[in-house]
C-alpha cells in the first residue's frame, strides 16, 4: 500500500528539517512527501528544494491558510493513505509502520496516537500526558467523550486512508483553528479509528501557535459544533436536548472570550444565544452584569462555581 506524508509549511525554515528528516527516517518508507510552502516570506520552500532535492516535492501557492495548504497535499498526493505532518512537529521512525500496520489488523480507516509535548527547542520536554485514545466507531468520544474539543487529536498522528479523507471532504478553513477537530469528527461519522496507545509524534509547543489565541479557539470551536449536529450520524447518536446544551456551551466559552476581549456587546448577544438553546440563570446573570463589571468578575464566579461542584 503506497503513503504519502503531507507536510503544509508557512515560514518554517527554523523547524522544517527536523520534521522532513523525520520524515525520511521512517522504518517503512513513505512513497512521496509533498511539502506545500503556503506562502512562506522567509524561503522555505527554496531551503527545502536546496537541501533534499528530488527526496520531496516542494509546491508553492499564495499564503491561503494551513486549511487550504492540507487540502492542496491531499489533492495532488497519489498515497492510498496519507500522513499528516505538521511542520513543527516530527515523528518516531516506526510511526508509518505501526499505523499501517494498524490499519490492517482492525480494519480501520484512521489510525492516531498520543504525543510527545516538547518546547519551542524542540528538546524541552512538556508535561502533558495523554489518557487511554479510543478505539473503533468513537463518534461520540470526539464529541462528548475523551476527544471532546479536539485536545487529544493531535494533527501530526493522523494516518487515514485518502479515500476516506476525500469521501468526508476536505479540511474547512471557516473552522480554524479548529479545522482539524471538524475532519475527525467527519471522519468518525462513517469510519473506524485505531488508537496506538504510544507516543509516536513529538508536538512543538510554541507561544505563537494557534491554540495559544483564546478568542479563536472559542470560535473555531463553536463552529465545529454547530457544523457536526447537522450530520445525520450524529443526529442518530445524540438528543436534540444534548446537542443543545453542548451548543450552548460553546456559545457560553465564546461569550467568555469575547468579554474578556473587550467586546461587552458582542458578549451579551453570545450569552443569550446560550440561554436560548439552553436556558441558566447563570448565563442570564453573567448577561447582565456584563453591563457594569469587567469580565474578571465573571472568570472569577466561574472558578468559584467550578469549585462548588467538584464538593
């Protein structure tokens, strides 16, 4: 079975070799390795060409996005399973061939892992440690269960059959960033998932990475949600009632992000949002003190709530 490993790049010239060299040291060999320079300022596309030549294909597209950089590896890649890789990132040499393998041995069309978490050096290491992944149909799980919010879906794991990825379509930048959570759960609707439970990807954290923006995040993650309840798989699984209330906390955290920003207004007509699929005193008090307090009030009724309930 050929694999293609896709890596989109966007000013990556610092990190890019350690990842292609992970890459390339695989115990069972990736067929091609696409780097898509979305963009890149700071000649990353030309350090890629120079340094290993014809051992990568190096394409370059106007700055569009990681979203759109994925999507363009996916189009071209001629892989029947494709990995993923981050440009940051780097994987264990027996990454390809232990999800292959299993793959094969569950008939799966995903196969994902835990992750090593080290600093921006790449060496530093970051406790953050991963609890037992799922395993088989986990629709669910990556929606209320362990994988809720995409935390654990670390992109760098993915290995997936391309024709799965294609039948789920694309990866939806409006979901940034997010839109990795959005194709999982895409992809859960109609395919089995193998969990490797060993650490066979290092993940960079770096202070300007995208999960770093608050803000964001509570709206990347927001549109996931309001995206998956329209899929008739998940419709099948969860009550309108449940999907509600995880709606309406979504709507609740972006609320949150959104005072915290200095965006009052915006904050109440999010909050009310909430209180419409799900109605709470809580969120209808946070509304109205939103008028007069700053949002560290709220944070701080939150923490002491959150308290309460762990009694």
């Amino acid at each position: 079975m050929t694999i293609s490993i896709i890596i989109p790049a966007y000013n990556a010239k610092v990190t890019i070799f350690d990842a292609l060299d992970s890459a390339l040291n695989q115990t069972l060999r990736a067929d091609e390795i696409i780097v898509i320079d979305d963009g890149s300022t700071d000649g990353t596309g030309e350090a890629v060409a120079e340094k290993y030549g014809t051992r990568m294909t190096v394409i370059r597209q106007d700055n569009r996005g990681v979203a759109e950089a994925r999507n363009h590896g996916i189009e071209v890649s001629t892989g029947g399973y494709l990995q993923f890789l981050d440009a940051d990132d780097m994987l264990d040499p027996r990454k390809l061939e232990r999800s292959l393998a299993a793959c094969q041995a569950s008939s799966a069309e995903v196969s994902y892992s835990p992750a090593l978490f080290v600093g921006a050096d790449g060496r530093t290491p970051v406790n953050i440690k991963f609890p037992p992944l799922p395993s088989g149909q986990i629709l669910t799980e990556w929606l209320i269960g362990t994988m809720a919010n995409g935390s654990y879906g670390v992109m760098s794991s993915m290995f997936v059959a391309r024709d799965a990825l294609l039948q789920a379509g694309g990866f939806d930048k409006a979901c940034t960033p997010c839109e990795d959570w959005d194709m999982w759960i895409r992809l859960a609707a109609r395919n089995r998932f193998a969990a490797l439970n060993l650490p066979l990807v290092t993940y960079r954290v770096s202070p300007g990475s995208l999960s770093s923006h608050a803000l964001r995040l509570a709206k990347g993650r927001l549109t996931v949600i309001r995206r998956a309840r329209e899929l008739p798989e998940v419709q099948a699984r969860l009550s309108e009632a449940v999907l509600d209330r995880l709606e309406a906390g979504r709507w609740h955290v972006y609320a949150m992000r959104l005072w915290e920003s200095g965006q009052p207004r915006e904050a109440r007509e999010a909050f009310t949002a909430a209180d419409r699929l799900a109605p709470s005193p809580v969120r209808a008090l946070y509304r109205r003190i939103s008028y007069i307090l700053p949002a560290s009030s709220a944070s701080l009724m939150d923490r002491v709530l959150q308290l309460r309930g762990k009694k």
